[in-house]
C-alpha cells in the first residue's frame, strides 16, 4: 500500500471521503494579490511614495518595473499553484500606455491588457479603487474629508472603478468583486468621531447610487493604521451597519484588521447568517496588521474550517492579502496561496458532520479528543497527490522560483 492509499484508507476510517475532498478544492477560486509582485508601486507615473499607513519592507532583488515583467511573475507563480486562480488588481495598476491619467479620470480601457491576460492565463479578475499613496489624499483624509472638492475627487474615483469593474465582468463573463478600503483616521484622540462618519456616508451612498450587474461591493474596516493609530472612521462597526443597510454591499473581512485577540474565524458564521456573500482577505499579522506572507498556521486553518463547516465555499469569496519585500516575491505568491489551499483541504478532510454532532450532544471530551487525533493525520499524503493531479510539483517547486530568480530577476536592475 502507497503513502496515498495508507492515508485515504485512515481519512475514510474516520468517514471521510478523500476523493471528494479533492475535487472540491480543485474548484474553489483563490483570487492572487497582485501588488505582492512589486511592493505596491503600480504603474501610474506620478512618482508617489507609499503612504496612507501602506508600507513594503525589504529590498529583495528583481521586484517588477512593468506591467510585462508583472504579469510574467505572475504567470510563473500561478504555474506552481494548483486549483482555480483570479487576479486581484488595485487601480493603481492601470496600463496608460505612458499617459498620465489620474484616477478620478480612468476607464475600461486602461485594463484592456489586464483582461486579455486574464483570458490567456484563464482568470477571473477582482478590483479595488487605490484611496492611498497619492497627493489627494490630505491630512490623512479621502471619503471622509472636511474639505469637498477632496470627497469629490475620491467619489469620482470610486464611481470610475465601479464603471471599470462592470466592465471587466461583462468581457470574462464573471462577477467582479470590488472592494472600497480608505486610510481616513486621526494619529491621536480626535474631537469629533461622529462627523467623519457622516461625510464617508454620505460618499459612500454617492458611489453605491448606480447598481451595475455583474459588481459585487464591498467595503473593508481596519482598526487602525500607521498614523491613524486612535481613530479609524472605516471601523468594523461602521462598516458591517452599513453594509446590513444598504443592500448589494457586503463587509469584507480582512484577517490583519482586528485585534488581535479577535478572531475572523469566529466572525465568518456570524455573517453568513445575515449575507448572502462573505468578501475575505487573507494575510498573516505578527503583533500587528503586518501583512506578512500567508503560512499553514491555527487562525488560517480555522478561516478554512468555517468556511467549510458552513457550506460556503461558494459564498465566500478568498483573497489573499500580503506584501513582503525581504523575499523573493514570487516564492511569497506561491507559499501563501498554496497555504490558504492547504487549509481549504485540512478542513475538507474533517470528519465535520461528527464533530458536529459530539458538540450537540455535550461530548466535550470526544470533541476534544478526535479534534487532537486528527491533527496527526497523514494529511500530506493527500495534498502531495492533489498538487500531482493539478499537474504541479508538491514539494520541489523552490527549485524553479531558484531557476526564474537566477535566469530572470537577477538580471532586473
């Protein structure tokens, strides 16, 4: 008996179907960061610094300079990840071609090359208006802005992505999911909490006023950020009120946006009760919303076992969010979403149904007891075959990422 067979022998002892298993994540999308490839620069040209609480740390050689040295990154980490793939863009990743467009002013065409990408490399893509790291953003302010012409600038910007994201929808014939995150806040106790909120409403009600098929809004709270450490006007709280009320737009949870002592796997089956749809961005904080790369850790395994648990895999829609620029970046593509993935099939494998059923009947010490044995599983016998199946390697993929390092980004000066 072959290592596979030994553990879907053991897996289909505790009722588990592997088989199945399997085929179910070879189905779930994973929608790829693309900003993860060149520390968040972009594309636009106007020579902004990161900022907005945004921060990339690193100088790791060989980060992309183009959209064409980006999207062969991206071609080559998605090569060594299996399942379904999107792409997820900032709109500060617009092609112009050389013309300096700002970003109230873009449209469809600056994504043109973007979706004849997604098409060749048969992805979906998903959106985000950029509400940082640009002149307009004053005094740490855009939706929420005591100053007018400020809102009107960023509302017009977030009515612009939207147009962009039905757009986008409509070519590849998939939903896009777009999602609004904005850096507003105060550095130290504000005198006036209560306004700011008004003013993001009010904006937020002007960009959501248009319903364009095929676009699923969300919008993503944070508790705080560098140089808004006492006052985040996009809270949790805010967010998920507004959301509830205003039909069509979702709360997206972002697992570096909380304390942390709180715990997105705990907040998914809360939502799912009153959403139809759950936005999730997957990242990795060390002490603080650090976005450091995705790894097979507890939190991410339990993300994975909620969604699973729930029967939602096809309600909430995974992204990963991360930016590290003191590896190679393509390796940091591949760990993190091969991780999420790993989790997906670590919670597949769980005999839930059981565990359910010892929870309802107050078998605490059973629970306890088969949620330890199952830890030691040979769950990597599973996915070692998995990754065979979707025809990439399971455990030797580093070597290539070595092979493109030395043949291709180390020739990028």
């Amino acid at each position: 008996m072959n290592v596979f067979d030994h553990a879907k022998q053991k897996y289909e002892q505790a009722g588990v179907d592997v088989e199945q298993a399997m085929g179910v994540l070879a189905d779930v999308p994973i929608s790829i960061h693309c900003w993860q490839g060149d520390d968040v620069a972009g594309f636009e040209g106007f020579g902004e610094a990161l900022s907005g609480g945004i921060q990339a740390t690193g100088n790791y050689p060989g980060k992309a300079r183009s959209p064409e040295e980006l999207m062969a990154d991206f071609e080559e980490a998605a090569r060594l990840i299996p399942g379904r793939k999107r792409i997820n863009l900032h709109a500060s990743y617009a092609i112009t071609k050389g013309e300096k467009v700002d970003r109230d002013a873009l449209s469809p065409e600056h994504f043109k090359d973007w979706v004849e990408f997604a098409r060749k490399n048969r992805l979906g893509i998903d959106f985000n208006p950029t509400f940082f790291s640009h002149r307009m953003v004053k005094d740490g302010c855009t939706l929420s802005s005591p100053d007018a012409g400020v809102r009107e600038f960023w509302i017009r910007h977030g009515k612009a992505c939207r147009r962009i994201a039905a757009w986008i929808a409509e070519q590849l014939g998939s939903p896009v999911l777009n999602n609004l995150w904005i850096p507003d806040g105060c550095k130290d106790i504000p005198a006036d909490r209560r306004g700011p909120r008004e003013r993001l409403k009010r904006s937020l009600d002007a960009i959501y006023a248009e319903k364009y098929p095929g676009v699923i809004d969300s919008v993503e709270s944070k508790v705080f950020g560098i140089g808004v450490e006492a006052y985040t006007v996009g809270s949790s709280e805010f967010y998920i009120a507004y959301a509830a009320t205003h039909p069509g737009v979702y709360p997206l949870l972002d697992n570096g946006h909380y304390h942390p002592t709180e715990m997105v796997s705990d907040k998914i089956p809360a939502l799912l009760l009153f959403f139809d749809k759950l936005p999730l961005h997957v990242t990795r904080g060390v002490r603080w919303d650090s976005d450091h790369v995705v790894i097979f850790e507890d939190e991410i395994r339990e993300i994975a076992k909620e969604i699973v648990r729930n029967d939602a895999l096809d309600r909430v829609l995974i992204g990963l969010d991360f930016f590290d620029a003191s590896i190679n970046r393509i390796a940091a593509w591949v760990i993190g979403c091969r991780s999420m993935q790993k989790a997906l099939l670590y919670a597949l494998l769980q005999p839930n149904g059981r565990l359910k059923k010892l929870q309802d009947e107050a078998g605490y010490t059973g629970l306890m007891t088969l949620h330890e044995e199952l830890k030691t599983y040979p769950f990597g016998a599973v996915w070692e075959a998995y990754c065979e199946r979707e025809n990439v390697p399971a455990d030797k993929w580093f070597a290539e990422v070595e092979r493109y390092e030395r043949d291709v980004l180390s020739k990028r000066t």
